[in-house]
C-alpha cells in the first residue's frame, strides 16, 4: 500500500515536485503503479480517491489545472435529476439521491448543504396531483438508499404562501407551488478536496501535466508519455492499468490508442448567470420549466445562478462560450415569472461548461443519457464516460472496478462511502465554536462562517497564515468576500499554479465580482509569486494574461452565435508559460 509523504493532502509546490519525482520513476524496474488516471475533473478525483483507500499505488495526472473543464462550470447542485423522473430513469434518480445524503451526511458535509427549491404550479386541479406525486416519489426515492436523506420533505404550498416564500413572483406567475429540498456544492472546491484526500491516502497527483501519447506493449496500454506544461518536459509514467476520465475530451483521448469498441461522448454547452441576491427577493430558489428542459433559480451567497441551457457544441472544448442569444433565452425566461424584469445591468458574471453526454441517435442533447457506461477497449485502458456531477463517487468506484479485474493481485472492494473528506472531520465542532474562533483570531465571526463553509475544520490552517502574517486578513480589492490569504492558501495547500486558477477556481471571484475580478488580480498575482517565486515580470504576465481572458469572454458573450462567440473567446491564450 502507498503510504502518503503528505498526509494532510498538501499539494504545493513542493509536493507536486515530489509528486513528479515518483511518476519518472515509474519506468524503472519494479516501480509502475497499479493504476494511472488521466484527467482531473471530479470522476478522475473521485476514482484516484477510490483507488488509493483500495491500497493500490495510484497516479492521477489533469492537462490544465483541477476541474478546469466541466467540473467547475456545473450548475453547482448536488441532486437526483427532478426531469429524470419523468423520462421514467428511475434507477439514475435513485443513485443521485443516494450519493446526496452520502455527501451531505458524511462525505462532504462542509461543502455540501441543502437548498430550498419551489416548483410553481401553473395549471388549477391537474398540475399539483401529479407534480406532487412526482416528487413525493422524488423524496420516496431519496429514502431507500440505507442513509438518511440529509435534507426535509416536501410541501405544498398556497399562492400567498409562495409570494411569502419569494416576493419578488409575479402574483399571476402561480396558483400556489410545491417547496422540495435538494443540495448545493462549490463544484471546483470538492474536486479539489477529492484530489487532496487523495494524496493524504497516498495517490500522487499532478496538474498542468498533458498525456501526448499512450505507451504501448502489443495491443496492452502499459501506460503514458506526458508533458509538464510549466517546463515542457517529457516523460512516460508505466501503470498496471489507465483509467481514462477525461470527460468531453474522451473521444480525442480514446483515439490516440484505438478506433474500435470506442465510447462516443457528445458536448453539450449549458450557461449560467450571475447576478446579486438583491435583484431577486425570495428565501427559496426557483424551478421552471422550459419548452426544451427546466430552468434553475439558485442561492448562492450573495448572488443568484441562473441556468442552464441544452445546446449542442462542437467547437473549442476548453473554452465554451456564452453567446448573446444564450443569455437573452435565460433572461427571457426569468423574467416571465418576476415582478422586476432582469436585464444585462444585472449579470454580474456569466460561465459556460459542457456536458459529457453518451451520444446516441436522437439530435436533441436534452434527451440523451445521464448514465454512465465504463468500458475496457483495449488490454490496460478502462474508459469511464457520461454520468452527472452528483454520481461521480459511484463513476470513480465502477471505474476501478473494472481496471481491479485486470490486476494479478485481488483487490478489496471500494470503501469510499465510508469516507469524509478532508475537513469534514471535526467540522460541525469547528462550527460550533465560530464565536470563539473569531474572538480568538480577532477576525469577524462572518468571515470565520465564510472560511467553514469553504474549508470546513481546515479553516484553522488560513486562520494560521493570518496570525503569521496579519497583512492577509485585509479582503482582496473588488472581492470583498476572500481574504488575501485564501490566495496564499490555495498556492500552498490547493495546487494553484496560475492567476486563473485562483480566481476562477479556488475562489468564484471571476463570476461574483462585478469586475470579475480585474481589481484583485495585481494583487493576487503579487501574493501567489511570493509563494511561486514568480519574478516581475512573470507576476505582470499572469495579470496580462487574466485580464485578456477576462476581455475575451465579455467579448464573446456579445456575439451573436456560437461560432462568432468562439472565435472572441479564443483571442486569450490558455496557459502562460513561465519566465
């Protein structure tokens, strides 16, 4: 079994150069690992996690930085799938809605929490039978999984119950709604706690390292040649087994080993909105339904996440972006059911992701399958694709499933149901004693609140960068929400190697801020290279670099089309190279 060096699942700088150090040495004699995953969204986190606690030697390599595809441009909800009851995938809901007691519960239970949602009834008579009975088998299902659900039950409520829920309904919108509960998560954050746990059990995990070919012995796959995108240098990592968990990307990764027996997967592009808690009175978050799917209205701190659309994309899978037409649709639809009509004054940011959607024969992506399938092509590769956000441990789990049976020795189930995160231990006492904590650190009791609800019993390890360094108690400019030694944190602690990753990622300033992000950036930047060893003129680039980013997303959220919309967006290059 591999025995952790980072038993706190540190990935700073230092633990990802000895990261790189045991992945070199694979192609000695004797060193290979039993598995190597590609891709670092949240199934091939959630497989190196499940690998790893099995007592197998596991190395999870990612392309850019962690969850810097789909995985941090979800819609940030841990659910069943309400729709998925009606197309009668029962099985799917019911697996969803295990896994959301599972991290609401135990896995995750400082990222994880229960939401409000209303479901406004339209039509006398009819409509409430039979969407209750909807989701009172929603909640049913919710209960058969051995845990208990994590979240209340439903509730009908009248007209003028709703407008108490949410003021802000147009009185006419609704003959009364049903109130159910499911859950919210910081997509970004839990991949990253996922990758974490895992190094604290032993896996060796890597960002910013692309896989550029497979190696191969006859048919088997016995491994990869990968770039170091932060040097340049090439290396190959020999394994056992490779899981491929590359999400949208799987046909191109597939592809460098066989064109038989392959898994299509199909990119759906989904957009969300942003915009301030106060443009939209309500204690709940809304659910609406749509000619193609539904809509979510969801809290978020201070802010509302408006989505999602459905739509095919077929063009630059790292950058998906928001057309103009896209937000009009979103807008449009809000506004049917509100007093004060939302207009573009009020998006504060806006982010687009895709979904890794198993292709089939129907055109609509709206139809096609949120299952996953896993796959063993060839000797030595295992492909897991589709699935959902709220699945992902179960994707992990099937995954290494399927590698484990082609391993000469046995190897004992998964056990990650069982298994918190890092910073769920002690979290609800770490809660508990906010009031002392900051009287103790001399910091604001909401901003101890802030720091659980993103770190959970961890928080104690940023408070430790304040009392070293008070300087980084002060908010970063523009972003009132973070603290500068967030930034710090997330370089030492998360694996943050760029401006981008702790702006995007590790906190939400580039959709929460209204200048998403341009005033904190300088000084992020300065923070991170303290930390980097970043000279002048490679903290100036990093800054140059995001406000281009930053340029080209406006810019492209202003075109009428995803072609146009494409074409702005890929004005910004998507790494910086170092100096």
């Amino acid at each position: 079994m591999s025995v952790s060096p980072h038993p706190s699942g540190n990935l700073g700088p230092a633990a990802r150069e000895s990261n790189l150090k045991v992945l070199q040495a694979t192609s000695e004699p004797g060193k290979e690992l039993d598995i190597l995953i590609v891709g670092g969204g949240v199934v091939g986190a959630g497989a190196s996690l499940d690998a790893v606690t099995r007592g197998l030697t596991v190395g999870l390599v990612e392309a850019n930085d962690w969850a810097a595809g789909t995985s941090s441009r979800s819609s940030k909800l841990i659910h069943g799938g309400l729709r998925y009851l009606e197309m009668l995938d029962f099985a799917l809901v019911q697996e969803a809605l295990q896994e959301r007691g599972l991290l609401i519960q135990r896995i995750a239970p400082h990222l994880v929490r229960p939401v409000p949602f209303l479901y406004p009834l339209t039509k006398r008579f009819v409509e409430r039978p039979y969407v209750g009975a909807g989701i009172l088998l929603y909640d049913t299902l919710g209960l058969t999984s051995g845990n208990s659900r994590g979240v209340p039950m439903h509730k009908h409520l009248t007209r003028r119950g709703t407008l108490r829920a949410a003021p802000s309904l147009k009185d006419d919108a609704m003959i009364g709604s049903i109130r159910y509960y499911d859950a919210q998560v910081d997509d970004a954050r839990l991949v990253a706690n996922i990758i974490r746990t895992a190094a604290s059990y032993g896996a060796h995990t890597v960002n910013q390292t692309k896989v550029i070919d497979f190696l191969r012995e006859g048919e088997r796959v016995v491994g990869a040649k990968v770039k170091n995108q932060e040097n340049g240098e090439e290396f190959e990592i020999r394994a056992k087994q490779v899981i491929n968990a590359t999400g949208v990307w799987t046909d191109e990764t597939q592809a460098m080993v066989t064109d038989r027996g392959q898994l299509k997967v199909r990119a759906s592009k989904g957009i969300h909105l942003v915009v301030p808690r106060d443009r939209f009175q309500s204690t709940v978050g809304l659910i609406l339904r749509t000619e193609k799917s539904v809509l979510f209205v969801i809290p978020w701190g201070r802010h509302w996440i408006i989505g999602t659309t459905d739509t095919d994309w077929k063009l630059d899978k790292a950058h998906p972006a928001a057309t103009s037409a896209d937000i009009d649709y979103l807008l449009e639809h809000v506004n049917k059911v509100v007093k004060r009509p939302l207009t573009r004054e009020d998006v504060e940011g806006v982010y687009a992701g895709l979904r890794p959607l198993l292709a089939g024969e129907n055109d609509s992506t709206a139809k096609l399958s949120r299952e996953h399938v896993v796959a063993h092509p060839v000797p030595g590769l295992v492909v897991v694709a589709g699935g959902k956000f709220t699945t992902y441990r179960v994707m992990g789990k099937d995954a290494v499933d399927e590698a484990g049976r082609a391993l000469d020795e046995k190897v004992p189930e998964s056990c990650t149901e069982t298994i918190p995160l890092l910073g769920a231990g002690g979290y609800k006492a770490a809660w508990n004693r906010r009031n002392r904590t900051a009287d103790e650190s001399g910091i604001h009791v909401a901003r101890v609140e802030h720091l659980l609800n993103r770190y959970g019993s961890m928080a104690q390890e940023v408070l430790d960068l304040v009392a070293e360094n008070p300087g980084l108690a002060e908010p970063l400019p523009g972003a009132d929400d973070y603290l500068g030694a967030e930034v710090v944190y997330a370089t030492t602690h998360e694996g943050a190697l760029h401006l981008n990753d702790v702006l995007t990622r590790r906190t939400r300033i580039s959709i929460e801020a209204w200048d998403r992000g341009v005033s904190a950036a300088p000084v992020a930047a300065r923070l991170m290279g303290d930390v980097l060893g970043w000279s002048e003129t490679q903290v100036d680039n990093e800054v140059a670099h995001y406000l281009a980013r930053v340029e080209a997303e406006r810019l492209s959220q202003q075109q009428p089309d995803d072609v146009t919309a494409d074409a702005a967006r890929l004005g910004a290059p998507g790494i910086v190279p170092l100096t």
